[in-house]
C-alpha cells in the first residue's frame, strides 16, 4: 500500500487564493452583493437572435422571489425536484432550493417516464420544475404520486393551465416579489447550516442500481472552494456551459464554480452549435466530456487530409512537441494559426472530465497551442477529486488531488496498481435511504472509489480502469478492458468498442472479447464497404493491438457492431445493458496458435 498524498501541503506555492466558505449561499451571497451588474448568464431563446443576459443581481432578485413563494407554499424543508434543459431557469431553480427551501434533486430529462417516476418516488419529492415540452410526459405523476403536489413549467412566459396544480416559474416569481413588498423576509432570512443536506444526486443506472448521493452544503462549498485553488477562471471570463446540469461535474464544476469566481456562464444551443457558441460568445473555458475534444480533434485531422495539409500538420506537431514550441506563443500562432481559431481568441483552457481521454488528444492539441488539461472525480466526492494544474499538465495522467483532498492507493499490485480511496471535507454524507450501501461505500472515513489506478512520485494519479469492469483469468492475471480499448480507439477505423471478458465453457475461463463498432466513414474513405472487407480490416487493427500487450492480454474473441452503443447522457458508452453486447457477425475466436 502506498501512502496517501495531501495536495494542500504539496502545491501551496502555485495556489490561487481563494475566500472560505461553508455553504452554497454563503457562494450566492457573496457574488451576488460584490458584483450585481456581472452577467451571471447568457443564453439564447431562438439561434438566429443574438445571446441574451443576466445579471447577478437580476439573478438575485429572482431566486429571493422564488424562495419566498416556495415557503409560503408550504414547501420548506421539502425535496424539490428539477430536469430539463440546460437554462439559467434551471440554475435558478437550484439554487433557489438549496439556498433556504430544501433539498433539491436533479433528474436526467432523458430517462423513460417509469424511471424519472421512480426516482420522484424514491426521493420524497414533492414539487416537480421542468420545461414546458416535458409537461405532457409528466403529468401522469400527479395522479399516482401523492406525495407530489405540484409541476412548475420554468420557461419564458406564463403556462396556462386548467389544472391548478401545474404553475408557471415565472407565476411564482411574481407572486415572490409581491411579498417582499410587503416584507416576506421569511427566506432571505433563512439559516442554511454547512451539514445540511442540500442535494440528492441519482447515480447512472436502471432504477433500481440507481443510488441517491447524498451531498451537504460542505460537501459542494468544500469542493468548488478547492478546485478554485487549483483552477482560476480569467477575470470577467465566461464558460461554455455544455454537459447535462444534472451531472454532478457540470454543476460543480461549471454552474457552482463558476458564481463562486463571479464569471458568466453562457448556454450552450446543443452539441451542434458547441464551437459556434463558444467562439460567437467569446468564451474562455469549456468542461467537456472526451469523446466532444476527441471528435474535434479527429475534424482537424479530416479537414488538414481533404486540404492536402496533414503531411505539414503531422511535421508541425512533431517539432512543436520537441522543441516545446506551445511555450512560445508568436511562433506556435503561426504555424497553428487556423486551428487555434477552431475556439475563437479567447480560450483559455478545455477540461476534459466525466471518462478517460486518450493522452495524445491532450499531447495534440497542447502542441498546437489549444491548453487541454483533464481530471478526476465522482458523484460522491461531489464530484472532482485530482485535476492537471494548466501549466503543469501530464496528459496521460488525471492530475494530483485537489488540496485538502487525501487519495491512496490499496491493495497494490507490483507495478503499484490497486484500488482508489479518497478522504476530505466533499465525501457525501452517504446514499438516500440506503445504509448497506454507504457502509460498503465508506469505510473508516475513506470513499472506496471502485476504480483502480496508481500514483507517480510527483503525486499525480493515474487511472487504469474500474474494479467491477476487470477481467480475472482463471491464473489469476488481471486485465483492465480500459487499456485495451485505449489502443484499440487509436484506429481511425474504429468508433467505439466494449472489451469484457466472455465465458468459454471449452476451456473453462473468460476470454478477452472486443465488441466493435467501426467508423464506416473512414472505411468507405478508404474503399472498404463489404462485410468481409471491414472484418478483415478489423482483425488486421486486432493483430496490431495483440502484438503490444502481454498474452494473457490478447483478445481472443471479437464481435462486430454495426450500431452505435447505447450511452449515457454524458456520452460515455453504457457497460452493463444487454443491448450493447447485441454484434453483427458471427463471434470469431482464435485458436491455441491465436489465429481465427
């Protein structure tokens, strides 16, 4: 076992300074009253239309006015639940909640209508805000759930409804100011604890896998004051706000952090518009999920071959990479100078967070003078607990801990490779309603993270797969499918794979099995069209991977995919539904020589 790694002690010289708080509104008090006239966001009601504002301190009068609706409604202390759309409705409505209500509880809009019904359930909830498309879906709940009283459409106009129990945000928001008129002080005035509960996250799963996290007020203060540390974003500069606001990353990261530093957020129009947004609005920052930066990159790439370029792009990586041309700027401006423009004159830097990324994106793109950096976190650390400092990026690695954050690796292996725990002032305060699994969770103050991974001796961490996901072979070897899939994903010819291990009841123990799915694009670029032509070039890509890992590591078996992989809302490919194991050919499988 390796000893665990204090951040706060190891990286105090290159820490912003940042202001203590304890609570979320301790975050909406402070910036709210300091800079009333910053744009808090920016968004678009139609494309075509230039990006509206709001300023903190509209921000401000509206969630006071909310919050004192809410409680004259009965709803303190209640579980609030919110999904839908990014929107700085959204926002508002969470903050709003945590800040003197109750317990809010964001949901994936993308769930079925069984799903988003059983985490209500699950949750207590009893008031409901969501879009106006997404009404009809849920009214339903009113009729079966008892507990929920109320659905609040948060768009730009009043709803009109002949059922008295579905309101308009907007309503309540006019209802609020009417009362602090008369004085209503009842929620400015509220007492928010920093061990309060303030948020229910739901885990990705089926409804029944799925655990509510359970994080306090101290838990995400903690969190977004410690990533301040690491990570600040420029003054007066605005983010691209892109992932799900019901991922705990995009919320903590994005939303919370971002009112914390005071800067703009700014709505992004959907992943279409992802690059004409950021450059249209002039943003600085973007967290971002890998397969958004890996995609991006793979254009450049397409575009500098259809141009004849990617000869002169390959030399420029090389000679940027070895002479560290990305510190010099004026020279690395000129030969880079039409990609850099891919996100406009003032980025700053990309995260990459929610899964791993393949390092030679980060290499790449870093080379080219485009700052990438990626890190490290989970729900129930609310959520990031490693992350790259900007100028002192590994690529390969998910950055050193965050500072008052302690990760050690157990139960190591030779190459020092074991499971990841976590301890500090972010772990939840355990999963709803659920004592058996917070206890299988948290052991003696520290998180078990379920993922594996191993530390260099500068303190950085470094992720090689999930416990749950490793293949153990009947000698006892150990196989990380996240590193076959890593060099599998290398290939232009190959979109997304799944490696597990599969049962072989001849021989008695698993065999490494890739599922892929290739890029039909790039094959019939190259004239490979035919189902025997695509498998062949599929094996050739297999043999390559074979050749550089040890025997016990060679696929054995692969199964090829036409569709895409059913995935997650942040884009990451879902493991453990049956659908995602369904191939198109018949499974191959090598022989004792390891030939098909």
């Amino acid at each position: 076992m390796r000893a665990f790694v204090d951040n706060s002690m190891m990286l105090s010289e290159g820490l912003y300074k940042t202001r203590p708080i304890e609570t979320l509104k301790d975050i909406v008090e402070y910036t709210t009253s300091e800079y009333p006239k910053r744009i808090a966001y920016m968004y678009k009601t139609s494309h075509k239309e230039p990006f509206k504002e709001l300023t903190y301190g509209e921000f401000r009068d509206k969630m006071n006015a909310l919050g004192t609706e809410l409680i004259h409604m009965g709803f303190k202390n209640s579980k609030v639940a919110v999904l839908g759309d990014n929107s700085y409705r959204y926002a508002l409505t969470y903050l709003t909640t945590v800040c003197g209500v109750g317990t809010i509880v964001p949901i994936d809009k993308n769930l079925e209508i069984d799903e988003i019904e059983n985490l209500v359930s699950r949750a207590d909830v009893e008031i409901l805000f969501t879009d106006i498309k997404l009404i009809e879906k849920l009214k339903p709940l009113l009729e079966r759930n008892t507990k929920l009283k109320n659905l609040v459409v948060m768009n730009d106009s009043y709803y009109e409804s002949q059922d008295e129990r579905i309101l308009s945000q907007d309503e309540l928001i006019d209802r609020g100011m009417a009362r602090l008129v008369d004085k209503d002080y009842t929620y400015i005035d509220a007492v928010v604890h920093p061990d309060d509960l303030s948020t229910i996250l739901f885990t990705s799963g089926t409804t029944g896998l799925a655990k509510g996290v359970m994080l306090s007020h101290r838990n995400l203060a903690a969190n977004v004051m410690n990533t301040s540390k690491m990570f600040n974003i420029p003054k007066k500069g605005r983010v691209l706000d892109v992932l799900p606001m019901h991922h705990a990353y995009e919320m903590s990261c994005t939303v919370l952090t971002s009112f914390y530093q005071a800067a703009t957020v700014v709505i992004c129009e959907g992943l279409k518009h992802l690059q004409g947004n950021f450059v249209e609005a002039e943003c600085a920052v973007m967290l971002g999920v890998p397969l958004v930066f890996e995609n991006i990159h793979k254009k450049i790439f397409r575009q500098a071959e259809k141009q004849g370029k990617a000869e002169s792009l390959q030399k420029g990586l090389e000679l940027s990479k070895k002479l560290g041309l990305s510190k010099i700027k004026a020279v690395n401006k000129r030969l880079f100078k039409s990609i850099q423009g891919v996100f406009g004159k003032n980025l700053y830097c990309l995260i990459a967070g929610g899964a791993a990324i393949n390092p030679e994106v980060i290499e790449d793109f870093r080379a080219m003078g485009i700052p990438i950096i990626q890190g490290y976190g989970m729900t129930e650390s609310a959520p990031l607990i490693t992350v790259n400092p900007v100028k002192h990026c590994k690529p390969a690695s998910v950055g050193p801990a965050i500072p008052g954050t302690e990760v050690r690796i157990i139960n190591s292996d030779d190459e020092g490779n074991g499971e990841i725990i976590v301890r500090g002032p972010s772990l939840m305060l355990g999963y709803y309603n659920d004592p058996e699994n917070t206890a299988e969770t948290i052991i003696d103050g520290w998180l078990h993270t379920g993922d594996y991974g191993y530390m260099d001796e500068d303190g950085y961490l470094y992720i090689t797969g999930r416990k749950k996901n490793v293949i153990i072979t009947k000698t006892g070897k150990n196989i990380f499918p996240e590193e076959i899939e890593y060099y599998l994903l290398l290939e232009d010819d190959i979109a997304e794979t799944i490696v597990y291990g599969k049962e072989n009841m001849i021989e008695g123990d698993l065999l490494c099995t890739a599922i892929i799915q290739p890029d039909f694009k790039s094959l019939e670029a190259k004239g490979i069209t035919e189902d025997e032509d695509i498998y062949r070039r599929i094996r050739e890509i297999v043999d390559e991977v074979n050749a550089k890992v040890p025997l016990y590591k060679k696929i054995r078996r692969i199964e090829v995919r036409e569709n895409d992989f059913i995935k997650t809302t942040t884009l990451k490919v879902k493991r453990h539904v049956p659908e995602n194991y369904e191939y198109k050919f018949d499974d191959r499988t090598f022989d004792e020589n390891r030939r098909f």
